[in-house]
C-alpha cells in the first residue's frame, strides 16, 4: 500500500511539474506572439513615419527659405533695405508701364498703307484719312497728319510727317528716363548702405576697444547686403530697360519705312493730279 501511495504521490508530482511546465511555455508563446504584435506595430509605425513627416519637411524648407530672405532684409539695415525696394517697385512700374505702351503701339500697317495706296489711286483722299484714323499706332497718326496736308503740297506733307513724327518718337521715350534713374540710384543706395555698414562696424570697435571679428562681423554684414541688393535690383531693372529700347528701335524703324511709303504714295497721287 505504502509503495502504491508513493507511486500516486510521484505520478501527481509529475503530472503536476508538467501542466506548470505546458502553462509557462504557453505564457512565453503568448508572451513572444503580444512581443511580435508589438514588434510588427512598432515597424509599421516607423514605415509610416516618414510618409506623414516628409510634407512638413518640405513646408519647413519653404519656410525657412522665406524667413531667411526675410532675415537678411532686416539684417542689411531695414531703413535702407526699405528704400531699395522702394526702386525696385517704382522702376518696374515705369518698366510695366512703357511695355503695355510700345505693345499697344507696335501695330502692322501694311494693311493701312494698301487701302491708303488704293484710296488715293481712286483720288478719295477722306477714305484715305478713314483709313488712318481706324488703325490705332504711332505710324497711323503719322499718316494721318500727313493727308491732312496733302493738298498743300508734297513739302507740306514731309514738314508735317517730320514734325509729328518726332512728337511721336518723344512719346515713344516717355518715362525711361525715370528707368534710368532707378537704375542707378539703387546700386547707390547699396553703397550708401556699404558706407553706413562699415561706419557701424567702426562705432562697434570703438565702443568694445576691440577688432575681434566677432565686434565687426555686423557692420560688415549691413555693408555687404545693401550692396548685393542694390546690385541686384539694377539688373532687373537694366534687363527691362534694354528690351524697352530695343522695342522703341523697332517701332522708331517702322515709323520711318512708312514716312518713305506714304511720301511715295503722295507723289504719286501729285502726279496723277
């Protein structure tokens, strides 16, 4: 009996020492699973992470961008900088201004000067003079002056046409000598800027009885940034002004080639008289 009881007792101890066993593995693989799940979740998070940061990285570059410009503008000395961009802006007004101007004024006459040919051919000199003051431009006011002394004489016609051709030119022209202006006063805003720079920097050493680049480094930084400023704002400003004269030269050509056309035009029409 007593050898029965202590092989029960034995078999119970194992039995027990074995569902211990099971449960505690069971624990670790639910224990190693939750760790995984974790693990997994963790991972996808950070495969996510980039996704959702890359957009404000991008909008904080283009904020940093803008704050730096807007950094160096006060860090040149905003008084001056304020006055620069002043120029800029009036400059390109006047530049804005005299392009929508030349534009409107750049017109093909070719088709005017035909029905003018044609008008005086038939001797209708009013149709001629209709013509003209249809078509809007420079060239055809030109014209228009012209047949309005084209019964005085082929002299009077070219006194006019000389006349108010260069009324025309003139108007042409208007305004660019303000471009200019802006054109050189903002590279000299910048060096008035260099000046009162280095006058700070000079101030700064005086006031710390020291030349340690650290006590020169701001004037100079106010002296350097005018100046790249006022440089810059003087090439926008000189690009506009050449593509300006270089238009006010093509029309001031095509004015000319229709003088010679209609001055041809009215000898011929002398001569039919």
């Amino acid at each position: 009996m007593k050898k029965v009881f202590a092989i029960i007792a034995l078999m119970g101890v194992f039995t027990f020492g074995m569902t211990q066993t099971m449960s505690a593995q069971d624990e670790e693989t639910v224990d190693t699973a939750a760790v995984e799940q974790v693990d997994s979740a963790a991972a996808v998070e950070e495969a996510e992470e980039p996704e959702e940061v890359a957009v404000p990285e991008a909008t904080e570059e283009e904020v940093g961008m803008y704050k730096t410009l807007k950094t160096k503008f006060i860090e040149g000395d905003a008084g001056f900088m304020a006055i620069v961009a002043i120029a800029l802006i009036i400059g390109l007004a006047f530049c804005i201004e005299r392009i929508i101007y030349l534009a409107l004024a750049d017109v093909k006459t070719d088709k005017m000067l035909a029905e003018v040919e044609k008008a005086l051919d038939a001797k209708d000199v009013e149709k001629a003079k209709t013509a003209c003051r249809n078509t809007r431009g420079p060239i055809a006011s030109i014209c228009y002056q012209g047949l309005m002394r084209l019964e005085a004489g082929a002299d009077a016609v070219e006194k006019s046409v000389v006349a108010y051709g260069a009324v025309q030119a003139s108007n042409l022209e208007k305004g660019c000598s303000w471009i200019t202006l802006f054109i050189a006063m903002a590279p000299s805003l910048g060096f008035l800027g260099t000046v009162i720079g280095m006058v700070q920097a000079f101030d700064a050493i005086q006031t710390a009885g020291d030349i340690s680049p650290t006590v020169v480094a701001g004037g100079m930084k106010v002296a350097l940034l005018t100046t790249i400023f006022g440089i810059i704002v003087a090439l926008i400003l000189q690009v506009f002004y050449n593509y300006i004269l270089a238009k006010i030269e093509s029309i001031t050509a095509q004015m000319e080639d229709a003088t010679i056309s209609l001055l041809d035009l009215v000898a011929k029409y002398n001569l039919k008289k």
